[in-house]
C-alpha cells in the first residue's frame, strides 16, 4: 500500500513538471523556451537566431508559408514568427489562430539589385512618382481588403519597346505576392506592373523558393527581388537596395487554445 501510494505521489510530481516545464507561449520571452517556426532565411530567422542563442535547435525553418502553419497546427512547433500582413491575411481565412499583443521588430521593404546595377535609380524614380501620385497606397489598400485577386486584371505591358523587367518573388506570401490557377497578384505584382509600365518594359515574374532568391539575383537569372524583401544591414552588404515601399512587423502567432 505505501509502494503504490509513493508510486501515485512520484507520479504526479513527474507530471506537475512536466507541465510547469512549458506552458505554450504567450510572450515574447516564452520564445526561449518554445519550439519556434519561421520561413528559411527570412528576417523572421535572423531575429529568432539573435534571441534564442542558447536554442537554435528548436528554430524549425519551412520553405513557405503553407509549410509553415502546417507545422503550427499540427503541434510541430509551438509558434511561429512572420510578417504581420500575411499572419492577418491568412487569418482571415482560419480560425483558431492568434497573434500575441508583443511584436519583435518594425522591418521594411524594399527592391532589392545585384550590387552596382543602375537600373536601381530608375526604379526609384519610378517609385517615387507611383508615391506620389497615390497609386502605391492604393495598390496596398486593396489587397488588405480583398478576398479573390485577379491575376487577369494586372497589366504586364507586354510587347513593351524598352524590353523586359525580370522579376523574382515567392508567390506563396499573400497579400504581397501569391499565384493562382490564373497567374500572379499581390501588392508587389501590381507595384512591379506599374514600375515596369513607368520605364516601358514588359514584366517577367519568376516564382522562386524565397531562400534562392538572392542566388537568383547574384546569377543574373532575374533583375530584382520584389518579395516582401526586407532591408537589413547584412542584405545590404551583398546587394542594393531601392527606398522602401512598405512597413511591417514581426509578430509571434499561435493556436489559439494555446
């Protein structure tokens, strides 16, 4: 009788540590201890790699976004970190998911050039007027309230005399840039149409995984990355970089039981 009462007692302790060891996550410094998913070489990893020093091996990488919540949902990782855009866009569309009130950083985005190319001040004349006169903001303020893009309704200016403007995204990042049974669309699908509209080029999207992206620029298969891109200090370093278009931030999402 004292055997199984000392086996019961033993037990339970066990238990009790078991769940005061992690209770899921709810803030920011919960991330020290949690298993943590994010896109491969996103910022979102290299903010994640500078806070969880002593636990990289719980940052699981995925290649896209839907890889990404898969392994949320199915209890592979206990959160996951991302841009905030695409975290409330996709939540649109799902229940039982939520975003924690502590946000990591504010980022921004930016065009990105192979090092030296002058097709960068072209771009950002381009983009200064697309600021200027409004259409920017209304590109972006349509895609956070629309439910279905038309890829169809996006002018690529084919057959355009001054050529044809490469663009590299990875189309699996909504609002920005996501493919559909009837081509691409997204914020910077239609920012990249009317860039290339203003230098009088026709527009060439090529889909690529987010982490070829900068192999993709360096080789010279594409002219730039227009992927929700965002501008650090150590992208800097191997590539130029246009004015910003665009803000967001770093958000920490979970299950919403959780």
């Amino acid at each position: 009788m004292k055997f199984f009462a000392r086996f019961i007692f033993i037990t339970a302790i066990i238990a009790l540590m078991a769940c005061s060891a992690f209770a899921g996550v709810s803030t920011l410094d919960d991330l020290k201890s949690a298993k943590v998913g994010v896109v491969r070489s996103s910022i979102a990893e290299s903010l994640l790699r500078g806070i969880m020093i002593e636990s990289q091996d719980k940052i699981l990488t995925y290649n896209d976004l839907t890889t990404l919540f898969a392994g949320l949902k199915s209890g592979e990782v206990d959160a996951v970190v991302m841009d905030e855009s695409p975290a409330r866009f996709f939540m649109a569309n799902e229940t039982g998911l939520k975003i924690l009130p502590e946000t990591l950083e504010s980022t921004y985005y930016g065009i990105a050039f192979k090092k030296g190319n002058t097709l960068r001040d072209d771009v950002n004349k381009a983009l200064a007027e697309l600021k200027e006169d409004g259409t920017l903001s209304t590109i972006i303020s349509k895609y956070l309230h629309v439910d279905e893009p038309d890829p169809e309704a996006i002018e690529f200016n084919q057959g355009a005399e001054g050529g044809k403007l490469w663009v590299g995204c990875s189309a699996v990042f909504p609002p920005y840039e996501m493919r559909t049974d009837k081509g691409f669309a997204g914020i910077d699908i239609e920012l990249c149409a009317a860039i290339a509209k203003k230098l009088n080029k026709e527009l060439v999207v090529v889909d690529y995984r987010f982490s070829i992206l900068p192999e993709a620029l360096e080789s010279g298969r594409i002219d730039m990355i227009c992927s929700a891109f965002n501008i650090t200090e150590e992208r800097e370093k191997v590539m130029d970089f246009s004015e910003p278009y665009d803000a967001d931030q770093q958000v920490i999402l979970v299950l919403a039981d959780k």
